[in-house]
C-alpha cells in the first residue's frame, strides 16, 4: 500500500471521525487543523511503510533472525490490515455527510433566491405605495388621480386618436422631455389598455423614468409591463432595463437574479445576449 493510496484512506477516516463527533459542517480555522493533521498522518503512515520496505530489505539480505524480521513484519501488517478494515464503513459515513452537504447547499440555495424574491416584492411594494399606486379592476395597479385644478377642469376641444397620443410621447422622449412624455404614455394606456401598442407604451414609462435615472421608479413600471403583458415581444428588452436598474441601484443580486431570468426563458434575444455581457462583470 503506497502513501499516494493511504492519503485518501486517511482523509475518509477523519472524515467519518468528524461525523462521529457530530460535526455536520467544519469551520475554516477546524479544516486548516484537520489538514495539518492528515498531514502529520500522511508523514506517519509514509514512515510506517519504510519501516516495513527496510524489514523487508533486511529479510532478503539475513542481516537479523530471519523469525524475528517476520514478526515484526506480520505486526506492521496487521496494522495496516486494522485501518483498512475500517475504510468501508468510513466511506459509507462520508457519503451520508456528501448527500447531507449536497442537501444543505441546495436548501441555501433555494433560500437565497426566495430571500431575494421577497425583497424584490417589497421593494415594488414600497415603489407601488410611493408613486401612489392603488388596486384597481382585476388587481391592476393603477396611479391615484391627482386632485382636480384649474388645468383638469379644461377640456381638449377635441379627442386625439389613440396613434397621435403615442406618437406625441415617442416625440417628447426623443426631445429628452421625458416627464411629459411619460405622462402622454400613461395617458395612453390609461385609455387604451388593450390596445396593440399598450405594451409598448408602459414599456417606455419605464424607459422615460430610466432616462431620468429614477431607477426604483423605473423598475416598478417595467414590472407592470412584464405582469399585465407576459407575451409582448417587449419583455426581454423590460427585463435587461430591469437588471440595469438594480445594478444602478448597487443590487447586483438582484440584478443577477433578473438577468439570469432573462438568459433562461429567452435565450435567443439579442437581449439576452447583452444580459450575459452584464452577468460576466457583475
């Protein structure tokens, strides 16, 4: 039995030790310990195995009593034979602790992301009440209305048509009037909620908020997209904004979680392609 072969044995048997003294996981400072030790017991083992080559050696050669050589030969053996005899319930115990491992890393895990879910929601729930979002029809977010003025009170003297609405609000955002031309989209799918273009213009209210850097407020609004829209073609273009926004805000967490949403359920996008650029530097 070599000492490259007994090193591994060795490891086992610490190992299964831990498991008997009722260690589920080992600290850095125990496992720098634990590695001086099976160090040490490397060393010992590799001295063990000298001493027999040098017994064996001194038998071939009859330096001593051919009886004596043998006894001590035969007691190193058995030795041997008595750690080895141990290596199968030792590796039985090391794979229950890899399966208990396994176990708890993948509940972390699970934990973890369920953790960043949740402060994904409460953060959109804290956006929600601060930008004065209520529960309207069928749960729907919808703003609360501002108290009426002077300005509300007067009427347009004429209905513009739903593409002029929109229009107007991709000409404010070009012109970088970004607060009016969000108002324009708002307005527009205020009106028009299942029109075709209705994805489209809650997709720049989050766009226009980008713009301005209010990036909690922009993030809201590319949820709803995403919540009220889930088949739009705008949705993996929402959600890399949406990852942005976080890294913006210093949430690479999150940002990672959304990214990595986004790479996962539409990896043939050329935002996805974007996303996986942003997930290698995050």
């Amino acid at each position: 039995m070599k000492a490259k072969a007994l090193a591994p044995l060795v490891l086992v048997l610490w190992l299964a030790a831990a498991l008997g003294a009722g260690c589920a996981t080992v600290e850095p400072e125990q496992f720098a310990a634990l590695q001086s030790q099976v160090t040490r017991q490397h060393r010992q083992i590799t001295q063990l195995e000298q001493k027999i080559d040098a017994l064996d050696k001194q038998i071939a050669e009859g330096r001593k009593p051919q009886a004596d050589l043998v006894s001590q030969v035969a007691s190193l053996r058995q030795d041997m034979m008595r750690l080895s005899g141990r290596v199968e319930e030792s590796e039985h115990n090391l794979g229950q602790a890899i399966n208990q491992r396994n176990s708890q890393e993948a509940q972390m895990a699970k934990e973890s992301a369920a953790k960043a879910q949740a402060q994904n929601d409460e953060r959109l729930k804290r956006l929600e009440a601060y930008l004065g979002m209520t529960p309207g029809k069928d749960g729907e977010k919808t703003a609360a209305k501002a108290p009426p003025g002077k300005a509300a009170a007067q009427q347009p003297p004429a209905e513009p048509k739903p593409k002029d609405i929109y229009d107007l609000g991709q000409r404010l955002y070009k012109q970088k009037s970004y607060g009016p031309a969000r108002d324009r989209f708002a307005e527009y799918i205020k009106k028009y909620p299942k029109s075709s273009l209705a994805d489209n213009a809650q997709y720049w209210v989050g766009e226009c908020f980008y713009a301005e850097k209010k990036y909690e407020e922009a993030i809201l609004a590319y949820n709803q997209m995403i919540k009220h829209y889930p088949k739009s073609a705008q949705v993996p273009a929402a959600l890399y904004k949406q990852g942005l926004a976080f890294r913006a805000l210093g949430d690479k967490r999150t940002a990672k979680i959304v990214l990595g949403k986004l790479v996962k359920d539409y990896p043939k996008s050329s935002q996805a392609k974007l996303a996986q650029k942003v997930l290698k530097k995050l």
